[in-house]
C-alpha cells in the first residue's frame, strides 16, 4: 500500500478526514465481491450519481491504484471482441476501503450537522422551532417561585 512516487503509505498521504479522489471508494465498493472491466465500473460510478465522467481519467485511477496494490487486474481473452482488463479487490483494497468508509461516515455526520443548522436558519418558524419559542418557560423542579 506505498505511493511509490514518493514512498508515503497511501493511508499517510490521503488521511480518512481528508479524502482527495472521490472516485476511489465507490470503484474500490463496487469491485467488492466482484471482478469487473473498466467499462462496468464506469457504468456503476454513473449509477453512483457521478456525471460527465472520464474514461481515460477513472483508467488512470485503477493503474494507480493497481500500483497501490489495492486492485489486481488480469486480461480476459475468453470472449470474441478485443481483451478485456478484469479488476478485482485485493485484501489492502478491502483494508483501504473500510478507511473510507469510516473518513465518509464523519463526513455524512458534517453534512447532517450542517444542513441541519442550514434548515434552522431558513426555515425558523417551522412547527418544531415555533412551538418551542411559543411554550412559556418551564419552572425548573426545586425552584420556587414568589
């Protein structure tokens, strides 16, 4: 799992709270439990929501991440048109994955947070925030009042 341009683990070099390549968790999602081609997966990252994709970009992520010992692929010759790369998960890929998995977990939990506060601030007087600010103030047990 070295970046061999610079020798850094790639976990060092893409930390879980700072995803770098979107892309990299739903090719790495979608070869689990599968052997596909790159053309498959391009179709399946589309199905992801991804739009305006580039083959010859998403092409150059699995070369770099079969250098990165997270896929293997082999040629598949069996049927009548032109080779075929076949891709598959290696053990450091399944390792790798679940780092994003964990790093896309927090950020769901920032999103929620945000859209959230979002929600509250354009919407004030919805039922729940409304119904608070109309509830006279509760006196708290063991206080007294005069």
């Amino acid at each position: 799992m070295t970046n061999k341009e610079n020798k850094q683990p790639l976990h060092e070099k893409y930390p879980a709270g700072a995803p770098k390549n979107f892309i990299v968790p739903f090719l790495l999602l979608s070869l689990r439990g599968f052997n596909l081609h790159g053309y498959k997966l391009i179709e399946r990252l589309s199905h992801f929501g991804f739009q305006s994709l580039d083959p010859g970009n998403i092409y150059r992520t699995l070369r770099q991440l079969e250098k990165d010992e997270l896929i293997t692929s082999v040629w598949d010759t069996s049927s009548g048109g032109p080779a075929k790369r076949i891709y598959s998960l290696t053990k450091t890929g399944e390792k790798y994955l679940e780092v994003w998995a964990a790093s896309l977990e927090q950020y769901q939990q920032m999103i929620d947070t945000f859209f959230s506060m979002y929600t509250k601030m354009l919407f004030p007087f919805n039922e729940k925030n409304h119904s608070e600010k109309t509830t006279p103030n509760k006196i708290e047990e063991g206080s007294q009042t005069e």
